[in-house]
C-alpha cells in the first residue's frame, strides 16, 4: 500500500511540474489538444480540431482560382484508390497537374471550401513555395 501512495504521490509531482512547465513556456495548446483528443476518448487529433485552437489568417492578396483542366472529373479514380481513401476516411481528393485541377471528390459534406486542419501536408505547400523561387534564382 506505501508503494502505491509513493506512485501517486510521484506522478501528482510529475504532473504539477508538467503542468508548471507547459504554463511558463506558454504550450498550454498541448493541454488544450489533450484536453480534446485522449479525454474524450479519441486516440490522435482529427481534422476538425481547428475550431478549438487560435488561427492566424495569411492574406494572400487578390484570390486566384484553380483552372479546371479539358478532362475535369472525366477520369474514375480507381477502385482501389477509392477503397483505401474510404478506409482512411478521407474527406478530399484531388490531383493538379501541370496548372489545373484534373480530379476532385469530397466526402462526408466537406466541399472544396471546407476549413480543416492541414496537419503535416503543410510542409509539403512550403517545401513547393520554398523551391519554386531557388529555382528560379
């Protein structure tokens, strides 16, 4: 019985200090998103959690429109392809080539102006924007 009030005692410290730690750094989003995926049941964060966190807007100046290529949705995504982005439950598809969507579905009532979050396929936006202009010179 010592040793489990010595376990408790200890992870209530660690808990503390964490917490103390998280306040002081100002990474108090780290509560927020636990708060809102493991507390609730949920095993990792989803698309949506957008809404719960501060966003930023870029402006971007005058909005320009993806052309629609001559082939616009005329090609079926393959079974197979579709098959696996329902098991992952995807939201959205889309393929662009050259300078014109050639491709796009959406799942779930998302539409191609839903908000949601971009998690890692961000870096991908920023590595294209990074290389565009040192390639260019």
């Amino acid at each position: 019985m010592k040793l489990i009030k010595k376990i408790s005692a200890w992870l209530g410290v660690i808990t503390v200090v964490l917490y103390a730690v998280m306040l002081l750094t100002e990474k108090t989003y780290l509560l927020k998103g636990v708060a809102n995926t493991y507390l609730k049941g949920k095993k990792s964060a989803d698309i949506d959690e957008y809404k719960i966190f501060d966003n930023r807007e870029v402006k971007a100046g005058t909005h320009q429109p993806w052309a629609e290529g001559a082939d616009y949705n005329q090609v079926e995504i393959p079974a197979l392809l579709l098959t696996e982005l329902e098991e992952l439950q995807s939201v959205a598809y889309l393929v662009v080539v050259d300078d014109s969507i050639r491709v796009e579905q959406y799942w779930d009532g998302y539409r191609e102006d839903s908000y949601t979050n971009s998690f890692s396929m961000a870096n991908t936006i920023i590595s294209m924007l990074t290389g565009l202009p040192i390639k260019e010179g």
